[in-house]
C-alpha cells in the first residue's frame, strides 16, 4: 500500500480543514478519479463525510483507486494542486453554479447510464428543468443549411410547445437555431458543452446569453483542469444521448460527430430519429446512412416523434397541407413559370399532394440534377415544400 506523509504549513491545513463536499469531488476528478469509483466514495460515506474528515480522507480515496502516487513529496505535491484547483469552483458556486454529485452519485440522474460514468458534472440555471421529462436531443450540423436550420426549429418549437424538453450543444448552426425556436415557443432548453468550465464565466456562450435565464439551463462534463481540445466534443456527445428520450440527427456529413451521438444512443437504448435526405447533398449522409443500416427511424415531422414520446394524436401537417391544396384551384398565369416547372406543380396538385424527388424524375424524365434546380426556385417562392426527400405544395 502506498502511505504517503502530506507536510503543509499551517495555513494549508487551515484551507483543508474547510474542505467542502465539491472541493473533494473536484479534487479526486482533477487527479484522475473517474464515476466508475463511486462505490469506492460511498463506502466512505460519500463526498460529504470525506470533506468532514479532511485531506488524509481523500487520500485514502486516492489509495484505494490506484491514483496514489509512491513518490512521497510528488503526491503532496500533486494533491495539493488538485485542492487549488477545487477551490477555483468556490466562485462557480457562490454565482448560483451546482456541482452535480456533491451529494451523492443521484444527483448526476442519468448521467450516470453513460458509457464514462462521471464524478461530477457543472451545471447552471434552473435545476427543476433537469425533471422535465420527456427529453429530446436535436443534433445536427455547425454549417446546416437554410432549409435545414428551418426544419430544426420547426422541429424544437413544436417539442417547446408540448413542454418537451429540448437538449441540444451550443455551437453556431443547428444547435443555436434548437435552443431558439424552442425557447421562443414557450418551451425550456439545455445546453450541453464540450468546453472546460470556466468559472468567472457564465457557462452559456454569448451567442446564446440572449435567451432568458429560466428557460435555458447549461452543463459540462468537464472541470477548469481539463485542456481545451476537440475530442472532447465527440466525447461529450455520450452525455447528450443519456440525458435524452430520443435523439433526432437533423443533418451532417459522413463522419461528422452527430454518428457519435447517434452511436452513443444506440448502446443505451436511446431512440434513435434521423430526417432523411437528397442522396446527393452531403449534409444528408449521416442521416441517410444512419436509415440504411436500420439503426434510426426515418423523422419526415413532428407528429409522429410526438406520438410516441407522449401519445399526442396531431393531423399530420403533411395532411393539413394536402387536404389544403387540393380545395385551391392551381393558379399558374402570369406567375413566369417554365412548362416544366408547371408541370411539376400541376402534378402536386392534381396527385397525391405529396412526392418523393424520385418519383418526380420518373414522371418528368429528367435527371436529378436538372430536377434540383426546377425546385429550388419553386421553393424561393414558397410554391413547393420539401422536407426531406419529399416535396409538397407550398402557397400556390
């Protein structure tokens, strides 16, 4: 067994006879100590009765999990940082901040079912948020398109709206457009990063500061002595799909980190949504990849998402807009349409009301590259919709 000898002046033993619970959990989180201890914590009776009983405690903590170092002077040295490092939560805590787990491994709720079980977690806003049930995580792309920023807060405010919960990152892209179109729907966010806390700051990045405190909470995996990196993102994606219900992958490319949250879901049993795309648009890969192998239901709108989270019964919006189109008469003069683009709306019209790009080409007997273009500009003018690889009729 190692037995190391802590030597500190009078002041230090002053510090460290002031433990708190948090300072315990940060200071064997900082030197290693992951959640896959926690039995070996709660046999001391938990971080609470460690900061009671002080440094030697956490020592024995250290013992006990093989983070002990032999060399005497280099583990004083090494826990005495960890104990500076912790106090740096004093001024997190003291803005309202909460370290989840400084009561217990309950406090961390489901993220103790992730694949890297944490020690603690740092978490900002309103905590009864965290009971909000159900929870649905939206991922998707940093450089999301348009259309498909559209979807998304299509897709988060209706979850606002039904009092779901939505999780989502915090990056620019599809995480933003989430957190917004929720919150702007009377609904309430979480943000979950893959930044380091930092903590004179508030956890939200500024681009998100504007929404109201009570309706976006934050949280991080990782403490101010993690370094910055960018795995770290692909890891904290593990933490988004415990936390969730259903994860629903807006878009994203072929390798992009939304398959590691969608990979992350599948190992817990997470269920697993993707919104289909053109087989051509490469932010639709991840998606369409994830429908190939039969990993993830194909999300074509709220409804049916819905209906299995909550066992709301909603006509389809795609229904609404079909029973909608088919009582309008098709008014095309004067509109400066091509024949082809006239035909391809008397079609909508006079069908089903709704198509897939694929069966548009069969008909029309062009390529899909020809038909994109018919349909982009159809689309700019609000006379066609197209959610995923379907397409309907807009405000004809």
């Amino acid at each position: 067994m190692v037995r190391v000898k802590i030597s500190m002046n009078e002041a230090e033993t002053s510090d460290c006879d002031r433990l708190q619970s948090y300072h315990v959990l940060a200071c064997l989180a900082a030197l290693g100590v992951t959640g896959r201890y926690w039995p070996c914590l709660e046999a001391h009776g938990g971080p609470e009765q460690l900061a009671r009983q002080g440094v030697e405690a956490v020592l024995g903590v250290l013992v006990q999990t093989g983070k002990a170092r032999r060399d005497e002077r280099q583990m004083a040295q090494l826990l005495q940082e960890a104990l500076q490092q912790a106090r740096q939560l004093d001024n997190f805590v003291a803005r309202g901040g909460w370290i989840m787990g400084a009561c217990g491994s309950r406090e961390l709720m489901r993220l103790n079912r992730s694949r890297t079980p944490l020690l603690c977690a740092f978490f900002e806003g309103e905590r009864q948020l965290l009971q909000q049930r159900p929870v649905v995580a939206i991922v998707g792309s940093r450089r999301a398109c348009a259309r498909g920023l559209q979807r998304t807060q299509r897709l988060a405010g209706c979850l606002g709206r039904e009092g779901v919960l939505v999780v989502s990152g915090a990056a620019v892209g599809t995480d933003c457009a989430a957190h917004e179109a929720a919150v702007q729907a009377g609904g309430r966010t979480l943000a979950i990063l893959g930044e380091p806390l930092q903590p004179a700051r508030s956890l939200l990045p500024d681009r998100l500061s504007h929404l109201p405190s009570d309706a976006i909470c934050a949280l991080t995996p990782y403490g101010p002595w993690v370094t910055p990196a960018s795995f770290l993102f692909a890891a904290r994606n593990q933490y988004m799909a415990a936390m969730a219900d259903a994860v629903v992958i807006m878009q994203g490319t072929a390798g992009s980190g939304t398959l590691h949250t969608a990979k992350y879901a599948r190992q817990l049993g997470v269920a697993l949504w993707a919104m289909p795309g053109d087989i051509e648009d490469p932010l639709a890969a991840a998606s369409n990849q994830l429908l190939q192998q039969g990993w993830a239901k194909a999300y074509i709108d709220p409804d049916s998402l819905l209906s299995e989270l909550i066992g709301t019964k909603k006509k389809s919006s795609i229904s609404v807009w079909t029973a909608m189109s088919a009582k309008k008469p098709l008014q095309l003069a004067n509109m400066g349409l091509s024949d082809m683009q006239q035909q391809l709306l008397g079609m909508l019209h006079g069908g089903p009301g709704v198509v897939t790009v694929d069966e548009l080409c069969q008909k029309l007997h062009i390529q899909v590259q020809q038909l994109q273009g018919l349909l982009l500009e159809l689309e700019l003018r609000s006379l066609i919709v197209r959610d995923g690889a379907q397409v309907r009729l807009g405000e004809v």
